[in-house]
C-alpha cells in the first residue's frame, strides 16, 4: 500500500512560510530514512507536525515502527525505551537538520506492507500502568477510511479539508486526525500545535480554506471563554473528554459551524460520532459493531484484529447507536446508595464562577470507604461556597471532602488528569 495518497504537488503540511507539497515532504522522508540507524523503533519526540511527520515516514522506509509515549516527561519516555529496547529517538532538532538540508523531492511514492508494524501506541496511565497498543499501516489505512467517511461532509467534496490541531501527534487522536488524515486521507495539516486561542487563531490564519480545527473539550472551553475572532471554519472536531452539550452549543454559535466529537480509545482508535450539540447518542462508523456486556462494551471493527473491550457502560439501541452510562471504574456505593465521578464532576462544573474542576476517589484505608475529593479552578469562589452549590443537587455522603481551590489542574497535554498527578496535587494543598 503506499505512504501516501493523492497527486505529489497537493499540500501535505503547511504553516507561515507557505505549503509543503507531497513530492518535497516525501524527498525529505527518504533523506532522513537514509540516516537512521538498524535498530527496531524509532522513539518520535517531534512537536512540529511537519518534523513529526518526517519522523514517521522515514521510520517506515526503514522497516522501523515509531514508538508513541503518552507524555513527553522523562521518566515516561526512559520507561517505553526500556520496554522497547533498539531504539532510536529523534527530536526536532535532528530532523530539522536533515530537512532543510534535504535534495529536491520525488514524484514517486513509496509502498509499505499493509501487515508491517506502523507505530505502538500507549494509554495514558491515568487509571494504571500505560499498556502498548500495536498498529500496522492496514489498520491505519482501514481507520482513516472510517475517520474520513465521519467527517467528509464537513468541507465540499472538491476542496482540501486543512487541519489545525492543538493535540500532539503522540496521542493517538493526534496520530489518526492530523498524521494519518494528512498521508492517507488527503488533507493538509499546520506544522504547529498551537495552545492558546491566540495562536491557534493564527495558525488557523496560515490556511487558505476549508480550516478544520482539530481540539480537545479543554481548549475549546478556554477558545469560547477568550471571545477571540477566527477565520471561517469548516468544523471543530473534538475528542479525548466528554464535551458538554452547552459548550458545543456555544462554540457552534460562537464559531458559526459544526462541532463534531468523536469516540475512542488509544486500543480502538475511533470508533463512533455525534454531533454533541444536537444528540446524546453515538453513531458507529462504517463497519463498527458496538455490544453492550454487563460491565463493559466491546468493539468489533474492520480495523481492529480481534474484538476490544473498554471499561466504558453503554447502551445500545435496535439501530446499533448507543449512549454512554459511565464507566465501571467511575461508579460510587457508599452507605448503600450509589452515584458516579462522571457526573459528579458535570455538577461541579456547572456551578458559576467555577472555571475547571474535577471530583475523584481517594484510595480507602483496610476496612474503610474511600472518600471522594475535588480539586476546582475558581478564582471569585470560596471552597466553602462551591460545596454549598453542590450540596443542592448531590446527597452528602458524595460530598467531596476535601474540597481544594487550585490556580490550575494538572492536565496532560490532551487535557487528561493522570489519576497521580491528581493526588499529589491534593497532598500539596495540605
């Protein structure tokens, strides 16, 4: 199968110096491939999308799969290198170099095995130790289709979809919506990952048309917050954390487009849609077979070798749709009465003045329940006046107590709380 598809003068990358074509980008993959060494994998830490990309296709003409931590932290990164020795790591310093000393490009494009190993992917720990997830280009290939056919109808069906995305290219999201969008799905992607609304409304600038912004619930929260101006948008599509049906009214409103979410899993990549603004219910993609267990759902897909299990409660409709009911792992039993993290959480969220927040378990000492507790952004609230507000609408023995104002949580770089972070934070506020 190739690399890539599409003719070799359309736009693969993009940015405030102008576009990068196909056939140059492809140049620039075969001059770095050339310097890569014999090892197994190839340890992708570029933030530039356009390095990134680089990285990952001359990894591929080398026979070498890329290796995607779930965070750039050190440790994070020594530990994926310990459990995949023969490795290589390139940076954007390294890449850099190559690229810009690069010969001119080529009108023919490269073939990999459909079976060949494309990249191994991580959880992001934030319930445990990261678990690696093999991909090969077929199922790539198989799943960009997918992700394309959801979102085809949100640009015209002559035009380039150009996507601005403020996810890194480790995450899987990142890796399906703006890696593999842009090779095997024909789109142009901003060399960038922008963060904040002023410079994602700059980066969203540097395109010509059809702008796609790629995001995450956090960074359209603080877009819509910001009151900032941008270019006409095709879509917003958004994924990693539940998006509140207010903030896609919102943003739908305030954008002037559709905002689409997307469903899935670093082990399924994504698997289902819905238009959150307007339905609560998920829609599979083509060829997706969503089942609800009694403490889980499986997913069976076209792309996926066998059928995954997610920890995720849902239910599934005559038509195959199906609507969220938590997580097993997010459900509460205390004193006999029962509540979930999930929705505690959208409760606190919904109280005015209160920016960001999130309400999780404590670990229980031998023989004792474990407490819930809450961290909250809210700088014109008091700890008191929050657990007032919340004691309206949840039963007190889900109280999270303690309660503690923050000036910021600890967000990974999709917008995740690692289960970790979260407590040391709690421990740090005393």
């Amino acid at each position: 199968m190739a690399i890539a598809i599409g003719p070799v003068d359309r736009a693969l990358a993009f940015g405030p110096r102008g576009a990068t074509p196909l056939s140059a980008f492809l140049g620039e993959a075969r001059a770095l491939a050339a310097q890569l060494d014999a090892g197994e994998f190839v340890v992708n830490l570029c933030e530039d999308r356009h390095r990134f990309l680089t990285g990952f296709c001359a990894a591929a003409l080398r026979g070498k799969a890329t290796l995607l931590p779930p965070s750039r932290a050190p440790e994070v990164v020594a530990d994926v290198q310990r459990r995949h020795p023969s490795n290589q790591v390139l940076d954007d310093a390294t890449v850099a170099a190559v690229i810009a000393n690069a010969p001119l490009g080529t009108d023919a494009i490269p073939e990999v095995a459909a079976d060949a190993l494309a990249a191994i992917g991580f959880t992001s720990g934030s319930t445990g130790v990261p678990q690696a997830n093999p991909k090969t280009w077929g199922a790539f290939a198989t799943s960009t289709a997918q992700n394309l056919a959801a979102l085809r109808d949100l640009w015209p069906a002559d035009a380039q979809a150009q996507i601005v995305a403020t996810v890194p290219p480790q995450h899987m999201y990142g890796m399906e919506l703006s890696v593999l969008m842009p090779l095997l799905g024909g789109a142009a992607v901003h060399e960038a990952r922008p963060f904040f609304p002023a410079d994602i409304a700059r980066a969203l600038a540097d395109a010509t048309a059809m702008r796609v912004l790629v995001t995450t619930p956090v960074h359209l929260r603080a877009l819509v917050a910001s009151g900032i101006e941008l270019p006409p948008l095709a879509g917003i599509v958004s994924a990693t954390a539940p998006l509140p049906a207010e903030l896609a009214m919102e943003a739908e409103s305030r954008f002037d487009c559709e905002v689409r979410e997307l469903f899935g899993s670093t082990e399924t990549c994504v698997f289902a849609r819905r238009r959150t603004a307007r339905e609560s219910a998920w829609t599979p993609l083509p060829g997706v077979r969503v089942a609800a267990l009694e403490d889980a759902t499986e997913v069976r897909a076209a792309h996926l070798p066998k059928p995954v299990l997610l920890a995720d409660r849902v239910e599934v409709d005559g038509e195959g749709r199906f609507e969220l009911r938590g997580r097993q792992a997010d459900l509460l039993e205390i004193a006999g009465k029962r509540a979930s993290l999930g929705d505690l959480t959208r409760r606190l969220l919904e109280i005015p003045g209160v920016e960001d927040g999130c309400v999780f378990q404590l670990d229980a000492a031998s023989g004792e329940v474990a407490r819930v507790a809450a961290l909250v952004v809210a700088p014109t609230r008091d700890e008191a006046g929050i657990l007032d507000a919340l004691r309206a609408g949840v039963d007190p023995a889900f109280l999270p107590r303690p309660l503690r104002k923050v000036a910021a949580l600890p967000r990974n770089e999709t917008g995740k709380l690692p289960r970790a972070e979260l407590l040391a934070m709690l421990r740090r506020c005393g």
